[in-house]
C-alpha cells in the first residue's frame, strides 16, 4: 500500500530520474504543476483542491505520458525545461 504517497523507493532508476526532471524541474519550475494547472483549470495555489479520483487521474495522465515520452527523446535531461 501507497499510503497516499510516492517515494523514490517505488521507482527504478528511469521512473527516479523522470520523476526529479518533471515533479521537481530547474530551479523547483515544475512541469508536473504547469500540466496540472492546465489539465484541471486552476491556478497554482489552488492544485490542493482538485479532487483524488480515478476520473481526474484519466484527465491528468495523458499530460504525464506526452512529458515522459518528451523526456526520453530528448536524451532524459535532468531537467524539463
């Protein structure tokens, strides 16, 4: 069980270093907040109130699948700028 939460320990390298490029991002500019924003049509500092369900996380993956396959042709920089 998840516990509500993602560790590194959940991950292989590959799904490590994807999750730093695109949660993380230069200087804490996150992707992962950028698609979220535009994947649910809220602002930043309202990312907390969009509800954890199925139907969202369908909404929100297609976003995740389209930056991860970026990430990989791009070489798996460190970032995603």
């Amino acid at each position: 069980m998840l516990d509500e939460k993602l560790t590194d320990q959940e991950f292989n390298a590959v799904g490590n270093a994807f999750a730093i490029a695109y949660y993380e991002g230069l200087n804490n500019d996150s992707r992962y907040v950028d698609d979220y924003v535009l994947a649910f049509g809220v602002t930043q500092d309202a990312i907390y109130s969009v509800e954890d369900t199925w139907a969202n996380y369908d909404k929100l993956s297609p976003f995740i699948d389209a930056r991860f396959a970026e990430w990989q042709a791009m070489g798996k920089p460190e970032y995603i700028v």
